[in-house]
C-alpha cells in the first residue's frame, strides 16, 4: 500500500515531504469514498488517507523500499516497487500524479500496471530476480534519464531461493527519451 507516509519517509531526504506537505486535495472535487485503510498511513486527527491500496492496477507488494520521482510537465513521475498480480514480482512500476495525493500507471495493460524495470531471470544476472528503484536523476547535458537501482538474484551456491540468502548490487539503467517510453536500458557497458 502507498500511503503519504510512506511516500513522505523514502523521500524525506529529497525534499519532497515539503512538496507533499504543501498539497490539499481540489474541495470541488467533492468528498472521498474509500473503505477505512488498513495497515501504515499518514495520520491527520483522526483519519487517514490511503492513496494507492493493494491490489490497485494489480499491485501488490508496494512500496517495498524507496520511492522515487521527477517532476514533469503534467505534474509527477513516481517509480516505486512493486509486486504484479499477472506476474513480475520486484519490479519497478511507475505512477503519474498530477499532485502527489492522485496516482495512475504510467502504461497499463488492460486494468493492471506494467513494469517499467522488471528482473531479468536466469540466474547470474546481478537482477535476476528483483529490480527496485533508487534515485532517478538527468543526465547532465539533458538527454535523458539515470536511474540508480536496487538489483537482487537469489540463487547462492547454486540454489534459488524463494527469499534468503540472496546477493544484492547496485544497477544502473540509462531512459534516452527520458523514461515516457518507459524503455530501461540496463546493459550499459
């Protein structure tokens, strides 16, 4: 489940948590009708707002570490973790939000989210099995987008494991179009 919280505590150190804290839901948009969230959230009084449950688009899963974005012309490109119901589990999905309260998957299929960054398989790849995102940043002469990741593959001393042990490394991808397409390159040489 995404909550502000969540969102607020794996951007703390970005500056986003001003950027959130600034946001108010449009009160023309009338009152909210969501079932009572359950598990973390941000606590405002009394209430909470869940803003992405499990199971949205066929998330699962989610954030399963930090959280990353990009401001953009329409307002937000957010990359988180996530689980996918038709399959991909610890991939890399990203949202657009126009204020950081609303959220939809940047490319769908059919009702679900499609991985952006998905792992790879096999078993000696560095991101065999999970691709989490880091930090997205510009290239420094604006051609694109780098993203810093999260790469895990679960095969130690020749056997899979479903989670631990595990090796983890940093992977680096490289959005020549500046991720709209969502195309990852993560064979860099």
């Amino acid at each position: 489940m995404l909550t502000r919280r969540a969102l607020l505590a794996s951007a703390a150190a970005t500056g986003l948590a001003a950027v959130l804290a600034a946001c108010t839901r449009d009160p023309s948009a009338g009152p909210v009708s969501t079932p009572a969230p359950s598990g973390p959230g941000l606590r405002a009084g009394d209430e909470r707002e869940q803003l992405l449950a499990e199971g949205d688009y066929g998330m699962v899963n989610f954030p399963d570490g930090h959280t990353t974005y990009v401001a953009t012309d329409n307002g937000y490109r957010v990359w988180l973790a996530s689980g996918l119901v038709s399959g991909g589990g610890g991939s890399t999905v990203a949202v657009d939000s126009p204020d950081l309260v609303r959220f939809r998957p940047a490319e769908l299929d059919g009702r679900d989210a499609v991985a952006v960054l998905a792992p790879v398989g096999g078993t000696e790849a560095l991101d065999s099995d999970y691709c989490g995102p880091g930090s997205v940043f510009p290239a420094a002469d604006g051609s694109g987008l780098w993203l810093v990741y999260h790469g895990e593959n679960h095969t130690f001393a020749g056997v899979t494991n479903d989670g631990s042990p595990y090796y983890a490394t940093i992977g680096l991808a490289w959005s020549s179009d500046g991720g709209p397409s969502l195309s990852w390159n993560t064979h860099l040489e």
